[in-house]
C-alpha cells in the first residue's frame, strides 16, 4: 500500500477556496473559553431573561441542520440507486499519486464502481493525481454499456472545485464537449452536468480538472453516466 501522510479532514473554503493537504496536524478545540464573570446572574438580570430564547434558537438551529443533513443522505441514496444510471467498470487518468496501478490507493480505478467515501477528506478510496496544484489532469472512464446520454455526475471528495470540463465520446471515438466552465462544487458533493439527449450513443466520459485552481489535493470517488438505449 503506498504510504503517504494524511490530513483527516479537508480545509474548506473561508475567504478564498482551498483543497485537501497530505499532512498530519490535529486541530485545537474550536470550544471557547468562558470569560470571567465579574457580575453573577440573577432571576431579574438580561442574561437570565434571555436564557429561554437563546436555547430555543439552538434547539431550532439543531433541527434544521438535522434535516439538512436527511436531504443530503437523501440525495445521495437517490443518486447512488438511479435505474438510468451507471458507474465506470475502468479507468486511466493523466497521473496518480505516488504512481499508483490496479486498485491500490488513489490509482485512476479507485474512481470507478459505486462512490464509497464517506467523508469529505483525503481517502485512497479515491482518485488523486500525483501531485497537487499541477495544473491540468484528466480522469478517463469507461463503461458497461453505451446509451443515449442525459447527464454526467462527477462525485468529487476532496479538494472540490477543480473540474474545468466533462466530455463524452462517441463510438467512433470522437469528443465531444458537454460541460465547460467553474466547478460550483463544494465539499463532498457531486458534479450535475445535464445536457440534450445525445444523437449517439456513449460509454466514455473524460474529466479535466485544473488542479492548480483549488489550492491542495483534488480527489474524484465516482463519476455516474446517466442514459437510455433509445
């Protein structure tokens, strides 16, 4: 298995977008320490008045992110079952990280099947080129059965951001461009790029990302080809 350092959680965007970081560091507790209380409180003072409403607020607070979080497992449950959809069975890609082949981690075939990361951070589980902030890098995938096309979704899990194109290919070979332009993606998201139903069919998608765009490492679980046969 290749060795390489690990952050276990992705940087996510502040001020300014940035991506994964092979490096081990722990984070300090993000809990604040209590200032000292000079006047304590008492039944008729404004911090026991507003005690109520504040926990209410955070009650509210932990609910809608709770449902938040339902939709997007939702979602993602719907994706993953799409009957019009299919996941790569092979894939080559401009580079990998530490020149991984076959299925070790982080070669071009983690990126095919089904996404199986959970997480948005640096996993082998995924696709990864061999260095970060490189520049141009594509993923080429190829799958079981040729169809009309609809969409491509890219399942991007670290370092989302940095797609810059999607094509498809016919069957005789030839591209043809079906998205082009700023990735909208952030943190462990997919990719939407729908388009007309194809005049041909396809079992080919190519990704280009433009990794020196996302600042780190940029990592791609899955790609999903959604199409019919007629």
């Amino acid at each position: 298995m290749t060795i390489r350092i690990k952050l276990t959680y992705c940087l996510l965007p502040l001020l300014f977008l940035s991506g994964c970081k092979k490096s081990s560091s722990t984070p300090e507790s993000s809990e604040a320490k209590p200032a000292a209380n000079t006047t304590p409180a008492t039944a008729s003072t404004p911090a026991a008045n507003t005690a109520a409403p504040a926990a209410a607020d955070a009650s509210a607070a932990e609910a809608s992110a709770k449902m938040a979080a339902a939709d997007w497992a939702m979602k993602q449950d719907e994706i993953k079952n799409d009957p019009n959809g299919q996941w790569a069975m092979q894939a080559t890609a401009s580079s990998t990280y530490g020149d991984a082949q076959g299925t070790a981690p982080y070669s071009a075939n983690q990126a095919t099947g089904a996404p199986n990361v959970d997480k948005y951070a640096d996993d082998g589980a995924a696709w990864a080129p061999k260095t970060a902030d490189g520049g141009i890098e594509w993923l080429d995938l190829k799958y079981p059965k040729p169809v009309y096309a609809t969409e491509v979704r890219v399942r991007e899990s670290c370092g989302s951001g940095a797609v810059v194109k999607v094509e498809i290919f016919d069957e005789q070979g030839a591209a043809h461009a079906v998205w082009q332009g700023n990735d909208p993606t952030k943190e462990l998201n997919y990719l939407l790029v729908k388009f007309p139903k194809t005049a041909f069919k396809t079992a080919r998608v190519k990704v280009t990302l433009a990794t020196n765009v996302v600042p780190g490492w940029n990592e791609i679980d899955a790609v999903q080809l959604l199409g019919t046969d007629q």
